[in-house]
C-alpha cells in the first residue's frame, strides 16, 4: 500500500471551504481510501486539517491543490507499508512524523523501529497501526518515518496510549535529548482526527 499523507496549517476564515475543497479532491484521487478531517485538541505541529490518502500502488501524481494561499504551511510524507490490524475499526487516525538523524547507525535505528513496533502489543486501544519509512518528505523537515495507528477514541490515544510505562522505558529514550540514545533530532509532527471508517 502507498499512502500520501499532509498536515496543512490553514488560515482559520478558510478552513470550511479548503476542507471541501481537499475532501473534492481526495474523492477524485483514486484512492482506496481516505480521511480528510481537521485536527483535533491535542494535536502538536500537527496542522489544522489531516490529509491522508491509501493507494493500492504508487499513483503517477495526487492532485490536491495545495497552492491555495489559505494554506500557509504543509508537512507530510509519501511512503509504502503494510498496516497491521488488530481488532474493530477505529474512530481516531493518529499520524507522527518524525526524523532520525542522518548520522544514525543503522543499528540503533532498527532497535528504535523494533521499539515503535512494541507499543501494539501492550496498548489495547491500538486498533491498527503501521510504521513506515518515508521515500519522500514534504515541508522543512527531512521526515524519516511515520508512525499511524487507528485507536479506539480520542482518549485512547490521551490515556493509555501516551502514558503507557512501555512509552517511558522503551520509546521516549529515542525522543530525549537528555538521554544518550536520542536519535530524534527535529520536533515531531503528532496529528489525530476523527475517522468515520477505516484508515489503516
């Protein structure tokens, strides 16, 4: 699966009319599936509206017009992946960008993946989830990875998701620059929206 996914920061007397806008385009995509939504309170770098488009292949272009001068910033990715499914669809579709350090061994961030990938296992409020590496970045930032997941509700992801003891002992050492292994070097992009069918 080959999935493209933008986080827009919009001007806020436009947002209604570049959702429609965006929700026209993802409609006409081709996509298998979709979700255009705006963001929800919680959300950190994470845009105003959540754009994120699932292809069965890599599509020769998605044209979303995304010129619109309402929309004055854009983060987001192109990347493949096979989503792992877990129980009953979500209601919340989480995405983070984030970026390792170029200067990582690759040793150290395949332990990092393999950490990532733990965090299913001991989270129930994961309905699907799937971690990728990015074969094209969008915005600033060289984004390296995305990491989604489907959860339950919004407080599935608050709650037990991000306050979990394997998110202290295993994961947020790759985030901290405090600590040695640190391998996430740029701020993150962590944006959730409702869902009103599956994503992943």
């Amino acid at each position: 699966m080959y999935s493209v996914t933008r986080l827009l920061d919009v001007d806020e007397p436009d947002r209604a009319r570049v959702l429609d806008s965006l929700r026209t385009a993802a409609a006409a995509s081709g996509a298998q599936s979709w979700v255009v939504e705006p963001t929800l309170p919680g959300s950190r770098n994470g845009g105003d509206i959540l754009v994120h488009l699932r292809f069965d292949s890599a599509p020769n272009s998605v044209d979303l017009a995304l010129d619109d001068p309402a929309i004055t910033r854009i983060n987001g990715a192109d990347y493949n992946g096979s989503p792992q499914r877990l129980g009953e669809s979500g209601t919340v579709y989480r995405a983070l960008l984030l970026a390792v350090a170029p200067d990582t061994d690759p040793a150290a961030v395949e332990r990092f993946e393999r950490g990532l990938a733990l965090l299913p296992r001991y989270v129930s409020s994961i309905r699907a989830w799937q971690l990728s590496r990015v074969s094209a970045a969008v915005g600033a930032t060289g984004w390296t990875h995305v990491f989604e997941q489907e959860f339950t509700d919004a407080d599935g992801l608050m709650g037990p998701y991000l306050m979990h003891p394997i998110h202290w002992a295993v994961v947020d050492r790759w985030f901290d620059p405090e600590t040695t292994d640190c391998i996430v070097r740029e701020r993150v992009c962590h944006s959730f929206c409702y869902t009103p069918a599956p994503v992943l």
